[in-house]
C-alpha cells in the first residue's frame, strides 16, 4: 500500500495582531506562550510559530529577553519545532525585529517576503466596548500602518539567520511577494525546499475565496515547481475553509489564535489546542495523516533541535 501524505500543522499562539482585551484566552504571559505551545504540540502540531507579549499589559515584546523562558520550558517538555517570528508586529524596526532568531538560532524563523498595507483597524469597531489599554485603541485604530519588508530588509534577515543554520517560513500574503522570493531563490541568497506560508483573509493582502487560494498555488507552482513545500493560512472566519482546501489540494496548514480567535461563529476558541484538533479532524477526514516533528524536520531539511541556542 502507498504511504499517506504527511501534513505538517503549524500552530501561531499569540501573534502580535490581536490584541489581549479580545480574548481572555489569549496567551500572553512566558507561562501562558509555554503551556499553550504544548498543548498545541500534544494535540498535533508538529511547529510552533512564537511571538513574546508585555505580561503587563500583552503589547508585543521582541526583545530577546521576552522569549527566553518560554524558548527554555517548550524545549524541555517537548520535541516539536520552534519557530520565532522576525515579523514582529508592524510598528517594529527590522533590527529589533530580527533580534530573538539571531540570539536564539530556531530551526525556522518567519520571513515576510514585502512591504504592505496592514490593516487592523476593521477590528476597532468589533471590539471597541471592550478594550482596557489605550495601546490597544491606538494600535488598532491606526490607519497608516505600513509593514515595512523592503529587498534589504529581507536580504539582512536572511544573510543574519542564514549564518546559524536557520531556515525560513516565508509568508508571502499576496502575489508579488512569491516573486520577490523568487528574486533571492535566483540570487541564491536562499535554497529549497522552501516552506511558504501564503496568507489569506488579512486587510492589505490577497482576499480568501477560492480563486485567491488557486491563484497563489499556481503561481508557486510555476515559479518553484518541487522546489517547496506549501503550506496555507486563513485569518478569522477563513481559518478552517483555507486550510480545509489545501490540505484537499496537497498543502500543510497553520492555525493558532494569531491568525484567528475564533472556533465557530460568534464562539471563541479556548485554546490553540482546539483549534489544531478542529484542522486535524479535516487532515484525517481527508485520509491524511499528520506529520511529526522529525518528519516534519526532514520535509523542510531543518538543522534539528540539538543545534538552537536555547
């Protein structure tokens, strides 16, 4: 009999654009980031992509400090792929960006693959009668944010991480971004098997019907033929129909309450945890089967986890 096709699940934790007053379920704390990471292990994720967050008052964190204790607990309790953000949240410089993956050398970083339009302000709206910070109000509420990933930005990212062995999730949220990456392919700046995380649903990047979804497929195929791995994100509502049709159409998957806060209509996810159960019941309703850790390492040639610095 042939081997089922391994479906790698990524699970996105906390991020940096929901914000804490929108969720109690929210990790935000190092204690909360670690449990939640492994919960979502335990229930099948085979990566975990990281933000840090202010356990004050839950802004995001990039500084190196912020990850470490969290970085320390997951590592200890489980095998699963690390994965730390280089996005950070929009409002970032790229060298406070990319300081934790250049302290802490994961096996995966994320990249964003260019500069765009990002907005939140949609939510400001939804959540208004609920939001305890002024941060929060301001943030959200902002409509000039620019995420700022320019051909230099992404080359210093890549010729920093480069260096320590890590590879990238490259998150590409609209068409142009699958050639800007195609321009460091060629250059030979990065190698395959690229793992591209296309992004859909986020205001300022390509809408989650299913003709964008089919569009960003084809241009990767075209442009990097078996040259990747493709893997897919839906934001809010577009969580699990995104993910459903990739995994039909022979893509990995992410999840977690960065991407999306939601379980169901007008019901908040308790955990990320739910929400990998919630994908691995569609990868295993398909007859898929969903990848391990190491197979999940060996999919995307990873470094392994004895070689991070953490």
């Amino acid at each position: 009999m042939a081997a089922k096709r391994k479906v790698i699940i990524t699970c996105a934790v906390t991020g940096a654009i929901h914000t804490p007053s929108m969720s109690e379920y929210l990790p935000v704390t190092a204690s909360e980031i670690a449990e939640a990471a492994i919960g979502a292990a335990e229930a099948g994720a085979a990566v975990v992509h990281l933000h840090a967050r202010d356990p004050q008052d839950g802004r995001p964190d990039q500084t190196p400090e912020a990850f470490a204790p969290f970085l320390q607990i997951i590592k200890q309790r489980s095998s699963c792929v690390v994965n730390i953000t280089t996005g950070g949240a929009p409002t970032m410089s790229i060298q406070d960006r990319v300081r934790p993956a250049e302290t802490w050398k994961p096996e995966l970083a994320s990249l964003n693959m260019g500069s765009m339009n990002f907005g939140l302000f949609p939510m400001l709206a939804r959540f208004d009668d609920r939001l305890k910070h002024q941060w929060e109000r301001d943030y959200l509420g902002n409509k000039g944010i620019l995420f700022h990933n320019t051909f230099a930005d992404i080359e210093h990212i890549i010729t920093t991480l480069r260096a320590n062995g890590t590879r990238f999730e490259f998150e590409c949220y609209d068409t142009a971004h699958l050639y800007n990456l195609k321009h460091f392919l060629d250059a030979g700046l990065v190698q395959g098997p690229l793992f591209i995380q296309t992004v859909f649903g986020l205001m300022g990047g390509i809408g989650a019907h299913y003709d964008d979804v089919m569009h960003m497929k084809r241009t990767a195929d075209r442009l990097f033929g078996d040259q990747y791995r493709w893997s897919v994100l839906g934001a809010g509502k577009n969580q699990l129909p995104v993910a459903a049709i990739a995994a039909a159409l022979g893509g990995h998957v992410r999840v977690g309450l960065e991407d999306s806060l939601w379980a169901g209509p007008g019901r908040l996810a308790t955990s990320n945890a739910e929400q990998v159960i919630a994908v691995r019941q569609i990868i295993e309703g398909l007859g898929l089967e969903i990848a391990t850790p190491d197979e999940a390492r060996e999919l995307l040639a990873l470094k392994g986890a004895d070689a991070v610095g953490f």
